[in-house]
C-alpha cells in the first residue's frame, strides 16, 4: 500500500536555486568527447577503416625496422595476427547473441592496449634482443585470454548480492523488508543475461524492487526495437509491494523516449516525486525519486526541496541514477541512497579499481557500499554494457543486482 505524496513542482524563474538543468553536461565531458570521436569510424566507409588499419601497421613496420629490421616483419604478423583475431572475436558476438557493439570503433579502442604492448617491446630490444619477440607473444597472447573472457564469459555472470542495512524502528518480530535494486540495464537486444535477470528476480522473492536508470544501451537510445524489448523486459518485472523506476543519465534516457518505456506498464516512475510505503506492521518507508541531469547544482536544488528537513522516524530511500549527489544527500536524513551508473568500472585493475567511472566523483565512489554522516551509499556495478565504441567488455567486474536486507 502506498501514501502518495505529491511531486514537487518545477522551480520558476525568480526562485531560489538554478531554474533549468544543463542537459548537456554529461556530453561536454571529455570522456564523451572521446567516445564520440572513436564512435565516427563506426559509419565510416570501408575504406578508411581498411585505411587507418594498414597505416598503423605500416608505421609498426617502419618503426621496427629502425630498431631491430631483422625482427621488423616478424613483429608486425604478430600483431597483425591478434588485430585480426580481436576483430574475428568482435565480428561472432553479434552473431551468437552476447552482445550488439558496431565492429570498427570497437577494434580501434581495442587496438590501443596492444600497441602499447608493442612499444614495451620496442624499449626492450636494447636489452633482451632475442626476447621480444617471445614476450611480446606472451603479452599480447595474455591480451586475448583477457577480451575473450572480458567479451565473452563475464558480462554474462550476472549474480545476486546481498546487502544488510539497519532500519530504525522496525519491530523486532517483523521480518526485514526485503528490496531488490536493479541499474543499468542497457538493452541492446534480449539476450541470455536478461533471461538470467528474470531468474535471480524470481530467486530473490522480494517484497518491493526498485530501479535506477539507464535502460537502453547508449548506442539504442532511440532504435525501436530496443525500445519494444526493454518494454518486453520490464513489462515481466513485478513485486507484492510494486516495483518503482528513475531515469539515467539523459544521452541514455532520452526525455523524448524514455518515459515511454513505462507506459501502461504496473512500473511506477518517479520523477522529483516521494512515495510512503506501508509494508505491514512496522515496516514502513519513504521513497524518493529524481530524473538525473547530471547538473549538481539542479539536482541538490530539486532534492532540498523533496527531502524532509528533519528526521520524522520514517526510513528514507533516495533513488537516483549517479553517485554524484552523495555529498549533498548525506546532509538530509536519508537513510539509504541507491543509484548505479559507474558500472564499477567495467574494467578494474586489481589493486587499484575502475579504470573509468564517468562521475565528476571520480572514484570516490566508484563501487559498493559507502557509510557517511548517517547515510548508507550503495554503487552498483550495473547489469548491462557502455555503448557506442565502448568494448563490450567487463574485467574485475561482474555485473549484479543487489538485495537489500532492511531491518
């Protein structure tokens, strides 16, 4: 049973705070920036993808035969071979139904690691001559092992996690509310992961669910077909005590698209909206959702004006699709804030983390739970892919939907 709480108007010109969002800020970042000039090659004739391919191996070639030319031919079949093994790798996935990424761009961000291989082969010449060739192998051999797993095993090993966090007031005889989160999905095409996703729904048997965003992949954002399947998907996603939804970042969750997915669906999207939850005895909750513009000062704005000002003793949830908000969410009793959008990563390095998070935090909160002033952080890793010329790829880094224990 839900107690609707009205959403919170729009501010008006003249009022405290930002009137408008920048809509664009996500885009003007440089990682976008750099997605997009990788993703040109995607619609590039022919051509100019056999053309920046027979350059780069062109001037490997010239390279190596100013530093060793008895190894120069040799050095250059070596990677000549792996390009061609990666894009034959690239070119199945489609075919065999993992995953949907355009061939070129894909390769040349993919090409980029093995280059640096090659120059870490270069700078051993003067010392190991008749090594390089042997450790350029097994690097680039390594290489393989780890696309193939990274595009072929991990992204499918969607698995649950389980999460504990306290919940004030709740009588010790009651069970805890069990609620399940689920982020980034980024649908290309139904596949054997959001075949997976509906099973660990079904295992998880939880009383509320709740989504933050992100539901087509970046390179779908607008293609009907992806948008008739995750219709297809979320349209199975049910709860005792309803399932509830925020949008993504808006170059994913398009305005003009994305509040279509829910039409006439039982999924209750919350835009700058709060709902109170009564879950049976004692169990009671407070959701807040807010669409994400990624402009902080607009968001924070619409929050202070959503959150309650004090704690009344009613348990609080912000949904929201970006860790960003986290240093301004802790300043309001808000007892759990879930959202999503890092990925993790996708790729981490083993002792260091995300390589990437696309966060202006950064990797302050790149993963997992976060305890501050009060307010319990959860990041999750996600469920789906980056698109456009971002490699299907996940390392370190599986993806996951979290169950979280409240009580």
């Amino acid at each position: 049973m839900s107690n609707y709480v009205s959403p919170m108007p729009e501010p008006e010109p003249g009022q405290t705070g930002p009137s408008r969002p920048d809509m664009g800020i996500l885009e003007n970042r440089w990682l976008h920036k750099v997605f997009l000039f990788f993703t040109w090659f995607e619609t590039a004739p022919l051509w100019v993808n056999l053309g920046w391919l027979s350059l780069l191996l062109a001037g490997h070639l010239g390279i190596w035969w100013r530093v060793a030319p008895a190894r120069a031919a040799a050095m250059t079949l070596l990677l000549a071979g792996f390009i061609g093994l990666d894009a034959g790798l690239l070119g199945l996935l489609p075919r065999l139904g993992r995953s949907y990424g355009r061939l070129y761009s894909q390769l040349l961000v993919m090409v980029l690691p093995r280059l640096a291989v090659m120059g870490l082969a270069w700078l051993l010449v003067p010392w190991w001559p008749a090594w390089s060739w042997w450790i350029s192998l097994a690097l680039q051999t390594a290489g393989t092992l780890a696309y193939g797993w990274g595009m072929w095993i991990e992204p499918h090993r969607l698995a649950l996690t389980t999460l504990k966090v306290a919940m004030p007031g709740r009588p010790v005889d009651s069970p805890p509310i069990r609620l399940l989160h689920l982020s980034d999905i980024h649908l290309e095409r139904l596949t054997g992961r959001e075949a997976r996703l509906l099973q660990l729904i079904e295992q998880a048997q939880a009383d509320l669910i709740v989504i933050t965003g992100d539901y087509l992949n970046l390179s779908y954002a607008a293609d009907p077909q992806a948008m008739a399947q995750v219709r297809q998907l979320l349209g199975k996603i049910e709860a005792p005590y309803g399932v509830y939804a925020t949008l993504g970042s808006p170059p994913v969750d398009l305005p003009e698209v994305a509040p279509a997915h829910f039409d006439h669906l039982p999924i209750r999207l919350l835009r700058q909206e709060a709902v109170e939850l009564d879950l049976g005895p004692g169990r009671r909750l407070r959701l807040l959702g807010l669409d994400c513009t990624h402009d902080m000062a607009y968001d924070a704005h619409r929050l202070a004006a959503l959150a309650p000002a004090q704690a009344d003793g009613l348990t609080t949830l912000l949904l929201y699709h970006s860790p960003e908000l986290m240093p301004v969410a802790q300043q309001y009793p808000i007892d759990l804030f879930l959202c999503g959008h890092t990925h993790g990563g996708q790729v981490r390095i083993p002792g260091y983390g995300a390589v990437l998070t696309s966060s202006c935090t950064g990797k302050r909160y790149e993963m997992g739970r976060y305890d501050e002033n009060g307010t319990t952080l959860y990041v999750s890793r996600g469920i789906g892919l980056e698109g456009m010329c971002a490699p299907r790829i996940r390392l370190f880094c599986p993806p996951e939907v979290t169950l979280v224990l409240l009580g």
